[in-house]
C-alpha cells in the first residue's frame, strides 16, 4: 500500500524539521499514541491503539529515523506487531520545502500489513490509512501553530 500527500505547514522549514524530530511534538500528534520514548538518537520506540473496521489492537513497534538529508528530507522506516491481530511495516519519505514563513510538507510513504488485519480488505485498509495520515498532519498543523497540546 502506498499513501502520498501534501500540506501546508504554517512554520519554517528549520522548525517543521525540529518538530518532525521531536518525540513529545510526535506523541501528541500520532493517533492512538499510548508511549514514545527515544531508545537512541535515531530510533525510537512506539505503543500505538488503532481501530481498523472491527480488530482493535495494539501495536509495539520500532522507528529509525534517517536525518541525514535535512532540513529538506527525513526518512523512517518501521515496523511493529499487534500479536494476533497481524503486524505492520514500512517507512516513509518526508520532504519539506521551504516557502517563506510557510513550509510545504509532501510525503510518500509504503506499508506492509500482515494477519488478522491484512483479511479485512484492502478498502478498508486504505480508507483508515488515508484518516490516520490525515489526522497526524492535522494534529501536527495544529501543534506547529500554537503553544498548546493537541
């Protein structure tokens, strides 16, 4: 499964970049986040409750992040497990373009699903992808504009 998609942060680029890396920034904007902690300086460690049509599970997971090319492109990969209800991997690239005061934020990102969940469809799948995606940029937009939690 693939996802692509753009928005308009209201930020500059150094400070979209900052935020991106910012693991209290993330757990407030990441749906269903329980616990973010950085295990290292380019992994971290997540546990997440997703909601996918009727499975309800929660994931456990790891992310390592790619800085290397910023502040224009971040990189991650992951991967996680929801026990019986199947497990998730992939990564994604994040471009960040600066346009003024403002930074266009574009992004591409795969996935691989396996389990209980993969036996929902793919419909499905993608639909909830596509609201989960949105609603962590949405939450990010929010937490890049002003100084309150999400």
């Amino acid at each position: 499964m693939e996802l692509k998609d753009e928005i308009l942060i209201p930020a500059p680029r150094e400070s979209v970049f900052a935020a991106l890396n910012d693991t209290d920034v993330l757990r407030q904007c990441i749906p269903g986040c329980e616990e973010l902690t950085r295990v290292s300086e380019d992994e971290l460690k997540a546990k997440v409750v997703l909601k996918v049509g009727p499975v309800k599970a929660r994931f456990a997971g790891t992310v390592t992040l790619d800085r290397s090319g910023g502040p224009e492109l971040l990189s991650l990969s992951g991967e996680g497990s929801g026990g019986a209800a199947g497990f998730a991997r992939g990564g994604a690239d994040v471009t960040l373009e600066d346009r003024g005061d403002e930074t266009l934020l574009s992004y591409d990102a795969r996935a691989e699903i396996g389990g209980k969940i993969a036996q929902l469809g793919s419909r499905l799948i993608q639909g909830t992808a596509h609201k989960l995606a949105g609603k962590f940029f949405s939450n990010f937009a929010k937490v890049m504009t002003s100084d309150e939690t999400v």
